[in-house]
C-alpha cells in the first residue's frame, strides 16, 4: 500500500493487464481515465522491470479517448503542430509551454463553468452564446498562452550562434598604378606638413 499522498502504483503486465497495487484489483485503461478526471495521482510501472511506463500509457489513454465516437477533443491542426515540433530545436519548450497553458485554463475553468451556468439558467438565444463572457475569457486566455509561447522562442533564438563565415569568392583587387601614385602623393603632402609645424 502507498503512503498517504504518494500516488497508487499501477502495474502493467506483460499479458497488457494493469493491476491496482492500491485497491488490489485489475483496471483498465477507462479506470485509470477516471482516477486522472478525479485527481488521483499514479503511476504506471513495468510488472517485469520496474521501469516508470506512466508516460506511454496515459497517451494511449488519449488515443483511446479521442477514437470514441464523438470525443474527438485535439484539432487536426493542433496535432499537425505537435508532430511538426519532434526533433525541431524548439522541442524542449513545447512539453512546458502545453504544461503552464493547461495548469493556467485549469485555473479559469470553474470560472467559466459558473459562467456557462449562469448562461444555461436564463434564457439566452444559442445563436448569441458565442459573444458571451466566457468565450471571451478563453479568447483572452488564449491570447496570453500565444504570447507567453512567442515570447520563450524568441528568448531561444536569441542564443548566439557560430555562423560560418561565407569564404570571399574573388581575390582582394590589387591597387593600380594610378592609385599607388596618389597615395605617395598625399604621404609626400602630409610629410611636407608634418616639416612645417615642426620648424
């Protein structure tokens, strides 16, 4: 059995069967989905090697979840975005960037449900419900989380980098006659100069 306030082990067996080490009993992935919408913390360990799995299987919770019939929840353009940012160099701020976006709309979002609330209690035309204070809210929350996320790339990009310095195609042009000529003339001049203050 854990102890209070460290999260429940959750094993998974080779046969793909998780066991509640908490509960002593059998689970499935729609159980562990209930434990997360809960607040249950756990985590998920190979029964065979003790490695830490919870990452795997969380998002095959997700792929579960987004397969059932109308719970489709991640844009395809948000899932394009996702997949185009594996082995890019702005990689390691993505995992923090989602991570404060969803701790910042978990914060509002009993906000905006007492809103919605108060909107479903009186009679309000559904056509207008999109003009209402709590899609502007997640309008405006959306709004910071883009700027947060501008503002962490171009603190990245600004890291200096060597860049390689193009090598000169041509050869530097050798000064003509003509120039050498003007040049002794103007050192004769200063000279000349140079002759006069001294005396």
């Amino acid at each position: 059995m854990p102890a209070k306030g460290d999260p429940v082990i959750i094993k998974k067996y080779a046969n793909r069967r998780l066991y509640n080490t908490g509960t002593s009993t059998y689970v499935t992935l729609e159980d562990l989905a209930e434990m997360v919408k809960r607040g249950e913390e756990f985590t998920v360990q190979d029964a065979k090697t003790g490695d830490d799995i919870t990452h795997p299987v969380l998002t095959q919770i997700i792929f579960e979840l987004e397969n059932k019939n109308g719970q489709a929840m991640l844009p395809i353009a948000f899932l394009r975005q996702v997949i185009a940012f594996y082995g890019d160099q702005m990689q390691m701020i993505v995992p923090s960037f989602l991570e404060q976006s969803m701790m910042a709309f978990s914060k509002e979002q009993e906000r905006f449900r007492d809103q919605m609330n108060s909107l479903n209690k009186t009679s309000v035309n559904p056509m207008n419900v999109m003009a209402m204070p709590p899609m502007k809210a997640i309008e405006e929350q959306t709004r910071r989380n883009m700027e947060m996320f501008q503002n962490a790339m171009r603190m990245f990009t600004t890291f200096p980098t060597a860049t390689p310095q193009p090598e000169p195609t041509e050869a530097p042009a050798k000064p003509s006659a003509d120039d050498l000529s003007e040049l002794k003339d103007q050192i004769s001049a200063m000279q000349k100069k140079l002759d006069a203050l001294n005396r």
